[in-house]
C-alpha cells in the first residue's frame, strides 16, 4: 500500500438510488449497536473467507455541516494507527447518495462491558487471574502505544474494550471508539474546549474537578477503574450523572470516589488548589468526611498484593504522580504467576476451566439505512454504558441469540486493505436488497497467512528517501 | 504518528518532484501546461490565505488546507475537481481535522463577499458534496505534519531567536506553501532551508550549527534554491496569465 495511486472508488456510479457499489462486496448480517452518531452493523465480506466486519455508519450531521468533526477525527487518527491491542479500520466508504460514511473494522465479537455482565449476571464467579491480568496487560499495550504517539483516547469504558473471538486473534484485547481521542500535542485550543469527556464513572478526578490541562493521566485512571470492575464485576464509582447544564459539577461522583478513596490533600496534590471546581465548590466537596481509606476492602485485595500495589498506582489522585502506561507494563504483577499472555481466554497452560461468553446479539431486520423492515426486535436490554465498537448506548433485542444469529467463524486475514480497496469493486454483481437473512454456517476454516498485513508497513525510522 | 513523523501517512505520501509536476490527461486536453497548473495551485493556495484572513482562521489550518488541495491535485484533474470549489472546501475540512470548526455559510458568506463572478458563488451542498470527494480524493490521510512546528525550536538552539529572524523565516515558511515543497519534503527540512536562507541574508554565520545537524546539506540547499527560484520568478506570476489559464481550462477540448 501507499503508492497513492489506486484510488480505483467511481463516485459517478455510487450516487444512483441503487446500492452503492462498495455494499456488494459485504453480505449484511444485521444491527449490533446504535449511537448517537449512527447505527453498526455486523457484516461479511463476500469473498472467502467471508470475515466479519463491522460497519460504523456516520449519518450527515444535522446541522447542515457536512461529515461530522468527531468522525473526521476518528478516521483521521486511525489511518495513522497501527496496533495489535487497537481496533483496525479496513475500509472507509463513501455513500454519495445520503451523504453518509461508513467505517469498517475487523469484527470483535466481545467487549469488557458484556464480559464482566456475563460473569456477574451468569457465572456466578468472578473473571479468573489469568484473563484479568492478560485483559489488563493488552489494554495497557494499547494504550502505551496510543500516549507514546501523542494520542489520548478520553473514553475508555468497558464498552470501548472489545476483544475478539474464534480465530487467529481469539482472545486479543482491542480498544476501539476514538471518536472522543485527541491529539495532544501543541493543540490550537485548550483541550476541555470540545465539551463532555469520557463516562462519569471513570472520569479522572482532574476532570471532575475542571481541570483544562490534562494528559494521558486520565485514560490510566480509566484503566483503574476498569481493573477493579474485573475484579468485583461492579463500576467502582458508580456515580449519579448531574445533567442541568452544558458542562456540570459531577459532585456524586467525586463523593463516590472519596467515599473510597478519601479526600485528596493539597499536600499530596499540590496543584489541588487551582482546580476550578476545589476552590468554588470546596464546601460541597467536603461534605461528607471520609476517612478511611478503603479500596483494598472495596477490591477484596491484600494491601500488600502486587495486584494492590498497581492498582491503587493508577488511582493516584495526582496526575503527575499517577503510574504510566509503560510503567504499569513493567509492574510487578505482570512479572507474577500467572503470568499475561496473548489470548486472554485460553492460557498456554490450562488452568481453570475456560467460560463461553455470549456472542454479540445481532438485530438482522435492519438494512443498511438503518430501516427496519418486518418483525421489530423483541425485549429491549439497553445496558448503561454499552455499546460495541464504540457506538455510544447499547439498545439490542437480547432474546435473538439463540436461532437467529451465528456464531463467528474463525476467520483468515485477507487484503482488504487501504488503499487497493478504498472503493468499490465494480466486478462484483448486483446483490438484492435487504440481505438480512441468516447465512448458512460456513464450515471451512481458513488459515490466516500474514498477521503483519494491514497497515503496519511502516518505513524504517531513519530512512530518508531524500538521500 | 503525531509525535513520529516518520510512521506517519504524511512521509509515507512523499513524492518526487517529478509526480507532481505532471498535468492530468484531462487538463492537458485544455490545453493546460505544467506551468498553468502551477500558477492555478499558486493561485488557489493565496485565495486559501485570503479566505482563512477574513473568517480568522490560524496559519496553521491555512497550511493544511492548502496542502489538501495540492495532495488533491496529484490525483485529480482541475477540470472534474473545479479548484474554485476544492480550496474553500479544503480550508474547511481542514478546520474540522485541526479541530477549530467553522461553519459552512459562514464560509459560503465570505466566498460570495471575494468572489464577483456568479458562477462561482457556492452554496452549502456544493461545499458538502465536495468534502465527501476530497476525503475519498485524500484517502482519508489527514494528519499533516508543517515545518512551523520545529521552527521555534531551531531557532533557539541556533540562537537566532530575535525577533527579526522569527518573523523573517515564519515569513519565509508562509511561502513555502506557495509550492509544492510540503508534498516532496519532510517538512523539519523544509524548515532548516527557510532557516538557511534567513541566515545567509541576514549573513548570520551558523555553518557550525548546521553541520552539527546530522542533516544532508545539500537536501537543505536544494530546498532553499527552489525558495529563492521561486522568489526569483515571482514577478512572472501575473493576475493575466492566471487568467489565461483558467480560461484554457474553462473551454472545451
């Protein structure tokens, strides 16, 4: 890729009424999710070996402005990125015709949000050591190559932590959704100037106080809160969301997070005191005294355990002082029996009997506009922060799991990548409309050749084609 | 990418001088030369600048606005991409990518107050059909890396940090843009030939500094020869041949 010359899309031919050229290449399977962006849909390409792929459709923005700045954002930061533990953009699509765009990912078939839901409402015990540490240990990975490429993500939450399912990748931790990521170096305004960030459970206290400068700080204290969700299968600040006003005081949730924590002192956060919201609101911040300390009972966690040490690192009030993400990778925990390892479902060496986790639930009464025909989904389970590949509220008919789905083939890679396919394929002949029906199960299984294909055919460092 | 230039999109999409100086079959059959298709993208990259003026709009967008049009016109042809609707549509998918929005009838208000002809009065869904055809145009690579990001930096380590060699190698920087260089350079050697030219007119001797570099000199004195040739030739660039061209374009093959 990158010779820059095969843009081969005709737009001319995707703007009749007729489905674009681009959507003969995918079988729809159905809905997976729905934000306020747009709608997901979960597809298969046509061609062997029929991978999944998710579809994120961005709808033209409302108020007359053309294609969203948050989906220029996200697709702007994911050409550039490249990484195992990141989700990975194939293809963009245009649709002239409703001025929409679609965004396709390689399908994960889970996320942390339902995992964790999975073993509260189900199992009945909690995640075991190994998955825990080899969920934790990747999404540290990511995220350290994320901060070490100048990108601060803003929103991670269970949700937003998908991991894949059968096949070469099984059990591979991929952050996904940076509609809300930033880039953040030398930015033309303060980086608090583009409203709300990151779900108040797992907000940083810096946020929560106002603060207008922040850094990767904030996705590691994310990364804490998430650590003891896998642990008790609970939020850990479950906090009550103010909503009155455009940007408002989260008093509940810092009250949550000092109920656990206690308060944070100027003498161990010595930039506490130009915090906006500690000097206005000090009397509300401190009306409830709390004090003691408690997060090792709240986590069930010896104090003196490695698995502690870490995770109250990363619930550093102070910014400055909290752990980084290169600095967790090299924790002690990690260095422990068991040791993280690369699927986080399957250790190398069986231990504990392995869960079977629920697939993604698949409304497939939807086409690709978005317009529902025949039987409306059933019951509505709409989860608080859910939502898989990183479309905000989850709201999926949950009873369809059993016939009307299928279970994810183990899939091989193939080139559907940028920029040889970044358009359409005008070969491929005309499909009907409303391609929802379910597929027959595909039995065979393809062997995935190259798992370095993709985008990750960088340059080396120093080459300069100058010379 | 935003720290490490080189994983980027943007180095992966250098090119030789000799790809981009090559009109499009389409333009050719107008009649067009590879110096019209100079002089239309030295034309459109000011109206950019012009436009970016009036709506207070930072040199910063500006630069990647214009580079936008210019990575455009490596792909596609001036007569299916008319450039007087590409440039005010790159500057403003450029405020979107650089995070300072600005919205489309304001933008539409200032096109129609800068330019007399009717024909190329714009109105919002012009705009927004061509946004969708620059992204694809683009391939959706937008992060653009500028040389004023290292420019405070070497001048300080040089110590040439007054104020007149500021404002003379930003100066010299703006015009950068008025080329080509942004798709043929890494832009940290674009700024040490701005910076080379300042110092060698304002006969600051910096040769020590430079060489301990560990740049290839003569990549920076190329940079700096085609700045000052395109200086040297500036007095050619005429409001008639401008529109000479845009009439070769405008007619019929």
């Amino acid at each position: 890729m990158g010779d820059g010359s095969s843009t081969r899309s005709n737009s001319s031919n995707s703007s009749t009424s007729e489905k674009p050229e681009w959507l003969q290449q995918y079988n729809l399977v159905g809905k997976i999710g729905e934000g306020t962006y747009g709608l997901v849909f979960l597809a298969r390409t046509k061609t062997p070996p029929k991978r999944p792929i998710a579809i994120k459709k961005f709808k033209q923005s409302k108020d007359g402005d053309g294609v969203s700045p948050t989906a220029i954002r996200e697709i702007m930061l994911l050409r550039e990125i490249s990484h195992e533990n990141v989700v990975k953009l194939v293809n963009v699509h245009i649709n002239f015709a409703d001025m929409s765009l679609y965004l396709a990912f390689d399908y994960a078939e889970y996320d942390l949000y339902e995992i964790i839901r999975h073993h509260r409402d189900k199992v009945g015990h909690p995640l075991n050591q190994y998955t825990v540490k080899s969920l934790l240990w990747q999404l540290l990975n990511g995220l350290n190559y994320l901060h070490s490429n100048w990108i601060i993500h803003r929103d991670l939450k269970p949700s937003n932590i998908l991991v894949m399912g059968d096949g070469e990748e099984h059990g591979i931790v991929k952050i996904a959704d940076f509609g809300l990521a930033r880039i953040y170096q030398a930015p033309l305004k303060p980086l608090s100037d583009n409203g709300v960030v990151v779900t108040i459970w797992y907000r940083a206290p810096e946020l929560l106080l106002g603060s207008k400068h922040y850094t990767s700080a904030v996705d590691m204290w994310a990364v804490g809160c998430i650590f003891a969700e896998l642990l008790t299968l609970k939020p850990l600040f479950q906090g009550a969301e103010a909503k009155s006003s455009q940007n408002p005081f989260q008093v509940d949730q810092l009250d949550k997070i000092f109920k656990i924590l206690g308060h944070p002192t100027v003498d161990k956060w010595p930039t506490l005191a130009n915090l906006p919201h500690w000097q206005s609101d000090l009397q509300h911040i401190q009306a409830h005294k709390y004090d003691s300390a408690g997060l090792h009972n709240v986590v069930h966690l010896n104090m003196k355990s490695p698995a502690y040490d870490l995770l109250s690192k990363m619930l550093e009030y102070d910014p400055l002082k909290r752990i980084t993400a290169p600095q967790a990778l090299e924790h002690e925990y990690f260095r422990m029996d068991p040791l993280p390892g690369r699927n986080a479902f399957v250790a190398s060496q069986p231990m504990e009997k392995n869960v079977n986790y629920p697939t993604r639930p698949v409304d497939t009464n939807t086409d690709f506009e978005g317009t529902t025909s025949i039987n409306p989904p059933q019951a509505v389970a709409a989860g608080n922060v859910a939502g898989g590949h990183g479309m905000g509220n989850r709201s999926m008919p949950r009873p369809m799991v059993g016939h009307n789905m299928q279970r994810m083939q183990p899939q091989g890679v193939m080139a559907y990548n940028f920029p040889a396919q970044a358009g359409m394929n005008p070969s491929v002949p005309m499909q009907q409309r409303g391609m929802a029906q379910p597929h027959q199960q595909q039995q065979q299984q393809l062997r995935r050749k190259d798992p370095g294909m993709g985008m990750s055919g960088y340059a080396p460092p120093n080459k300069n084609r100058r010379l | 990418m935003a720290s490490n230039f080189w994983t980027s999109t943007h180095y992966k999409e250098l090119k030789d001088p000799e790809e981009i100086n090559v009109v499009h079959p389409l333009d050719a059959q107008r009649g067009i030369s590879v110096e019209d298709f100079r002089l239309i993208k030295l034309h459109m990259s000011n109206y950019i600048s012009k436009l970016a003026q009036h709506i207070k709009i930072r040199q910063r967008v500006v630069a990647t606005a214009v580079t936008y049009m210019r990575r455009v016109y490596t792909r596609k042809s001036l007569t299916e991409y008319e450039p007087r609707l590409v440039a005010p549509t790159c500057l403003y998918l450029a405020c979107k990518a650089e995070e300072s929005v600005v919205h489309a009838k304001i933008l539409v208000f200032y096109i129609r107050k800068l330019y007399a002809d009717e024909k190329f009065r714009y109105e919002i869904k012009d705009i927004l059909e061509m946004e969708m055809k620059i992204l694809e145009a683009l391939e959706f690579y937008l992060v653009v890396f500028h040389p004023y990001r290292s420019l405070p930096e070497y001048l300080q380590d040089s110590g040439l940090n007054d104020t007149s060699m500021t404002h003379l190698t930003w100066g010299l920087v703006n015009d950068t843009y008025r080329m080509d260089l942004i798709l043929t350079h890494p832009p940290y050697l674009i700024t040490l030939a701005c910076i080379y030219i300042a110092s060698v007119y304002k006969e600051k001797d910096i040769k020590t500094w430079f060489e301990e570099l560990s740049v290839d000199m003569n990549i920076v004195k190329n940079i700096a020869m085609e700045i000052l040739d395109f200086y040297e030739n500036h007095r050619m660039f005429t409001e008639e041949r401008v529109h000479a061209a845009f009439n070769k374009l405008a007619t019929s093959p």
